[in-house]
C-alpha cells in the first residue's frame, strides 16, 4: 500500500517533511513511533521524532503551548499517508 504512495512522490525533492500531533501523551507517541518502525521504517534515517510537554503560563495557569509531538518524514508520500491516518 505504501509502494503506490512513494511512486507517486519520486520526483519531489522535498525534505524533512513535518506532521505534528497536538494534544497527545508521551506513552502515544511512543506507540506511534513504535508503529513506524513495524511498519519498516528506521528512525533517524526515514523519521525523526520529538515530543514536547505544554508549557504554562506560570500567573495564569493557562498553557501557552499545548503537549505535543513533531515527526519529520524524509519521504513527503510518508508524511501525508501518517498525517491523514493519525489526525
């Protein structure tokens, strides 16, 4: 299912493509990691993952910044099959 997404993106330079995830935890983005690389990719090579804690506005108590994750996709094709099957 993949291999059609890839063939169409051939000719695309692209790189480094991002899909960021708002409002998820640190154990799901760990399984969404853990389900790229069932799926075959190799970390650092094909992806690159963060996760960012919400940062809070410490008079109001209000986050500034909600929780969060970044994956970057070598592979623009990648980045929007994720994109479109995780939000």
């Amino acid at each position: 299912m993949l291999s059609g997404l890839t063939n169409i993106f051939d000719s695309i330079t692209l790189t480094n493509t991002v899909v960021k995830i708002l409002h998820v935890n640190a154990v799901r983005v760990l399984e969404l990691r853990d389900e790229l690389v069932a799926a075959g990719l190799i970390q650092d090579q094909d992806f690159e993952w963060e996760y960012h804690q919400a940062e809070w506005d410490g008079s109001s108590f209000q986050a500034v910044s909600p929780r969060h994750a970044v994956f970057r996709f070598q592979n623009p094709a990648l980045a929007t099959y994720y994109q479109l099957k995780w939000t």
